[in-house]
C-alpha cells in the first residue's frame, strides 16, 4: 500500500487487484481502504494488542530452533510504530511506518 500510495496507483483498482490476487487476505480487504483514506481512528486492533504474542512465538522458535527473519522484521516495525507515537492508532497506520523508511537495498 505504501509503494503503491506513493506512487500515485489508483488506489480502487490496486486493492481490487491485490484482494483478489495471491497477495489477498481478509485483513488486506479491510484495512487496504482505511490505509487509503488515512482512517486510523478507532482502532480495531492495536500494535501494543497485537505484539504481546511476539515473545510467545520467539521462545517456541528458541525452543526447537527456527530462525524467524520476518518476524524479527515485523518486531522491529512494530517497535517503529510505536516510537513515532502510533499506539492508539489501527495497525493499519503502518502505511506511515513503512512509508517514512528510507530505501536501502539488502546487500547480495
């Protein structure tokens, strides 16, 4: 949403193309439209509710040995969001999140 938002994609025809493609999920055709209208408030479902379950899932990868890249990524958006003072907002403000970080390529 924030790749597409920024560059200016009609935001009808991109959610109806990604909510019925492979890249579609039920909270994709839920929060894609309020991302789109910057519609935060009120909030159906908060970083600070969402991540307490990521120390649950962190200690069970430690216990059978699994590395998780994404969501060792996803903490460390989720942390993002709430250092620009996003708590009280739906998870859907991630937009800003994503679209306030800076481009850097991973190195090969």
């Amino acid at each position: 949403m924030a790749l597409g938002l920024k560059a200016g994609v009609d935001v009808d025809l991109m959610i109806k193309a990604i909510a019925t493609g492979s890249g579609g999920s039920t909270q994709f055709g839920i929060r894609a439209p309020w991302m789109a209208q910057r519609r935060f408030l009120p909030a159906q479902g908060t970083v600070p509710t969402l991540a307490h379950y990521f120390d649950m899932i962190g200690d069970f990868a430690d216990d059978v040995g699994v590395a998780t890249p994404l969501l060792d990524r996803a903490v460390e958006l989720y942390d993002k969001f709430m250092d620009m003072g996003l708590g009280e907002k739906d998870v859907a403000a991630m937009v800003d999140v994503i679209a306030a970080l800076p481009r850097s390529k991973p190195a090969r």
